[in-house]
C-alpha cells in the first residue's frame, strides 16, 4: 500500500563517509540521549568504517578465531559493545547503517523495527539484480546460505541505536578471523554476486530511498557540519 504523504515522518539522514567505530558510537550516544530529550528528530546515519571486530551482547570470545597478535599485526581492534548479537566485522567497502529513532512513534515492536530493517536491504538488493531472503532462525539477510547483510540493535525508552551491515565491496577474507555472529556459515558480497565493484554513493541514495519507503518516513539529506554539537 502506497505512504500518504501527510504521514511521513521526518528523518534527518547523514552520510559520513569513513570514521572510527569508536567515535561513531560516541555520536549515536550523544544522539540517541538528545533524541530521549525531544532536542532533535530522528536521523539515520550511513557511514563506513576502518577494519574493527565488534562484539554484541550475546557475544562470545570464542567466535573470535585469530590470535590476538594477528590482529595486532593487522591492526584491528575487538570493541565490546551494547548492541545486540555475536561477533561482526566491519571494513572498508561494507556499508553501515546506523538509524537513531523514536519507535515509538512508529508503533513498532522490536521485532517489528528487525523485520523492517531487513527488508530495506530486501528491495534494494532486488533493485540491483540480486534475489536475497531472509532465514527462519537467523537475523539479518541472506543469499542462499551466505550471508550478506548483518543486523544488531539496541533501544533504550524506544530510542534505537546500531543497525545494519551490508557487505558491498568488503574484503570478504577478513570474515576468516572469526565465526560470523557465531553462525557458522559464510558471508558474501554485492561485488562477490555481481562480479563488479559498486558506486557506494549510488548505493547510499538507494538505501535513502528503500529506507523512507519501508519505514514510511520524509527523509532529508543534510550536512555533515548539523552534526558538529555531537562528534
């Protein structure tokens, strides 16, 4: 069914380009804490980030399968952090979407918000030629028994914080140093399917699109400099 215009909620979205885990994590603190005040809407933030292992709070160490002294030579760092799940990896080339909203305000459960998330990467893979689903006993999205986008989340009063992960042209052999979010299976990419790299500013304006689509919101893109008062 198609959005009313009169009930799109406004969403301020961001891209970022490439910054550290840890400071994108300061950001969407400081947002989510000015979001529970009513000081600013909803925003959602797309970004890429530097090699780094994140652990959720299901996270167990033994899903971390490198020594730590190749991760030091390589220069990647584990972060424990609040949100949901096992292991990831995040890199160069993967996508990450980062959504601060009030779910309240869009009457949806926890649930609800995963569901919707995976089904903003649903239609934008489909957009580009690629057939992904989801599997009945594992978040996020896959192709056939690869997985291509993660999902991770966190609410406090109904603020959302982390989000998803879609491997775009990510460097696929990085997923070697551990157990994917203790699945098991492997991962793949945009690139690895298509057998081509893609635009990432192309992708961030489907994403934008898919996003206000599913979600039912107006987004509008701002600049980086809004964000000052919170990096």
């Amino acid at each position: 069914m198609p959005v009313v215009e009169n009930n799109l909620r406004p969403c301020q979205a961001f891209r970022l380009g490439m910054i550290e885990y840890e400071d994108a994590l300061r950001l969407q603190n400081r947002l989510a804490e000015a979001r529970k005040e009513e000081k600013i809407g909803d925003v959602l933030l797309l970004l890429q980030h530097p090699p780094v292992i994140t652990m959720g709070k299901s996270g167990k160490t033994q899903n971390i399968l490198a020594p730590q002294t190749i991760l030091q030579d390589k220069n990647i760092k584990v972060i424990f952090t609040d949100r949901g799940g096992d292991v990831t990896y995040h890199g160069p080339g993967q996508l990450v979407v980062y959504p601060i909203l009030n779910l309240r305000l869009y009457g949806l459960s926890v649930p609800d918000y995963v569901w919707r998330l995976e089904e903003v990467v649903l239609r934008l893979l489909a957009r580009c030629g690629i057939s992904a689903g989801r599997l009945e006993k594992f978040r996020g999205v896959w192709v056939g028994g690869e997985k291509i986008a993660s999902l991770g989340v966190h609410l406090s009063r109904w603020i959302s914080k982390h989000g998803l992960a879609l491997n775009v042209n990510t460097d696929l052999d990085a997923f070697n140093l551990i157990n994917p979010c203790g699945t098991g299976r492997r991962v793949t990419s945009m690139a690895r399917i298509l057998k081509r790299e893609i635009p990432m500013e192309e992708l961030e304006s489907l994403i934008f699109q898919e996003f206000a689509e599913v979600f039912g919101s107006s987004l509008h893109e701002e600049s980086r400099q809004m964000l000052e008062p919170y990096l």
